[in-house]
C-alpha cells in the first residue's frame, strides 16, 4: 500500500463553526439578491396596474366617439378581464423574521452560556496559580535555608582546618630552630598575629628572629649581594605579594625587618613555607617600609621581587597562597 503524496491527499475537512459561517453568507447572499427581484418584481406590478388603468381609460374615450362602440366594447370587455398579479410573500417574509429571532435568541443564549463557562475557567485557573505560588514560595524558602545550612557548614568546616594548619604550624615553629639560632618570645609571636606593635623590652636579636635580614661582609663584597633569611607561616608578617600582573611568579615576597636594605639590592633568600624544605631563590628589593610612630600596627620590612624563580618553587609558593591571600603591592 502506497502513501499518496501530499499534492494528491484530500485537503482537510472544514470545520463545523467554519461550514456554519460559510453557509450563513451565503444564505445573507441569496437573501440580499432575493429582496432586490422582490422590489423589482413589486415595482413592476405598479408599473402595470397604472398602464392598465390609463389604457381602460384611453378606451372609455373611444367609446364615446361615434362609429366605434362596438371595437371600443371588445377591448373594453378584454382590458376588464385582466388582472394584475399580486406578489404576496408576506407570510414567508415573517416566517424567515421569526426564524431568524429564534436564531439570535439562540445564540444570545449560547453566548451567555459560553460567557459563564469562560468565568468559571479563569477563576479556577486564578486559585491554582496562587496555590502554586504558595507552594513554590515554600519550596524556595526551604531550599535557601538548606542551601544557607550547607555553607554554614562549609564555612566551619573551613575554619576549622584553618585552626589546624595554624595549630600545626605554631607547633613546628615552637619545634623548629629559627635561622639565627635565637628563640621568638611568645610576646612578639602574639604582636606579630594581632599586628601590634612590638612590646617594649624584647632584644633586638629577638625582634629580627624568624624575620631577618643579615649582610655578610665577605659575601656582599664577593658577589654584590645581600643573603636575607625568613619563616613565613599563616601568621607571620612576612608574605608573599603580587604585582600588577597578579601572577604569583613575576611578585615577590614582603620580609618583615627593621635592618634597612636599600632599594635596588640585589639580595639571595632563603625561607622555609610550612611543612616544607628550605628554598633559595634570588631577588632584587623593588618597595621598602620603614617605621612609622603613626602606623605602629604595620611592620617595617622590604619588598623583594624574584628573579627567576624556579618552576618547583613556584608550584610550592602558589599551594601555599591559596590557604593565605597574598598581598598586592605594585613593583
């Protein structure tokens, strides 16, 4: 069995309010072209009732004259004989205006009907629409508040490692020697987290302990540059800092020092990142903060930007900031 193809199917079949419609005008068409032949034909019937009229007339004349009466009395007799058609359709005419009445009461009352339907429909959509609001209203609260739960949680969870990186790194840091062999008082350790001041009384070699710059003679006058050891950790000042290209690889690192290194030096440094192995790499000293009386909370120190810094140590310096930002600072 073969598919006929779409030129040969039969086009679809109208519907039944589109059938009503076309039948309607063409009845309104027939019944227009129906009352112009109805005034015609009536127009026509008192065209010939007048011409009947003036005829009999006319003859009535000629029988008054002498000679003529009995051609006179035939058309006479026959004009009596006729008769003009009477057009009644006024029976049908109130036929089809009755009809036509019960036709529109009819659909007058279909439309009412129709009218009260459509009310009922939109007032039952209206009431499911809010008690669907109401329930999306529901659902959202409740997924923002599972949602607001879920970071909390994270949020803590968060902290909480935080809290163990620095209890782990404090621990190293009471365990591991400092690089100038002299112990950080707890005082200074604490000033330095809160970013304090140094408390009055601390020597001067422990104020420079973890975070110092120390210049060798011999190797200054060797190789022209100064060696710089730090230990940074999640609370120590020193830090490392990007420039304007945010990359991590072309910024450096912020030693936290009161030694005055000036700019331009060329420095080799060496600092160990938590849980880590010593690194050396090499810098310049690009910014220098000094002390200042008006921002005593601000650790004086350098900026040092590396000079090509090692792929390794790199890697090693990007895990580290992601759990500490570094600082921006511009070169």
């Amino acid at each position: 069995m073969t598919t006929p193809s779409p030129a040969a199917r039969p086009p679809p079949a109208p519907s039944r309010e589109a059938e009503l419609t076309r039948a309607e005008n063409e009845l309104s068409t027939h019944e227009a072209k129906l009352a112009e032949h109805l005034a015609r034909a009536t127009a026509e019937a008192s065209a010939l009732a007048n011409r009947l009229n003036q005829l009999r007339a006319a003859v009535a004349r000629v029988q008054a004259e002498p000679g003529a009466e009995a051609l006179a009395g035939e058309q006479a007799a026959a004009l009596e004989a006729l008769t003009v058609p009477v057009l009644d359709v006024e029976a049908s005419r109130e036929k089809a205006l009755k009809a036509r009445e019960a036709a529109l009461n009819a659909r007058r009352q279909a439309g009412q009907e129709m009218t009260a339907a459509l009310k009922a429909h939109q007032e039952q959509t209206a009431q499911m629409t809010r008690a669907m609001a109401d329930v999306e209203t529901v659902v959202r609260h409740h997924v923002e508040a599972a949602a607001a739960r879920t970071r909390a949680q994270q949020e803590a969870q968060a902290r909480a490692q935080q809290e163990a990186a620095r209890a782990r790194q404090a621990e190293q840091a009471r365990t591991t020697p400092q690089s100038q062999g002299t112990p950080v008082p707890p005082g200074l350790m604490a000033a330095r987290s809160k970013g304090t001041p140094v408390p009055p009384g601390v020597p001067a070699a422990a104020r420079h302990a973890g975070a110092t710059a120390t210049t060798d003679g011999m190797d200054a006058r060797r190789n022209g540059r100064v060696r710089m050891h730090t230990s940074i950790d999640m609370r120590s000042d020193s830090n490392f800092f990007t420039g304007f290209s945010m990359d991590i690889s072309e910024g450096g690192v912020f030693i936290a020092t009161v030694d005055p290194v000036p700019r331009g030096t060329q420095v080799e440094l060496d600092f160990t990142l938590p849980g880590g192995r010593p690194m050396k790499v090499t810098g310049v000293v690009r910014w220098v903060r000094e002390s200042n009386s008006r921002t005593p909370e601000l650790m004086p120190g350098v900026g040092v930007q590396f000079t090509g810094l090692p792929p390794e140590v790199a890697s090693a310096i990007s895990s580290f900031v992601t759990t500490r930002d570094p600082m921006f600072f511009p070169d």
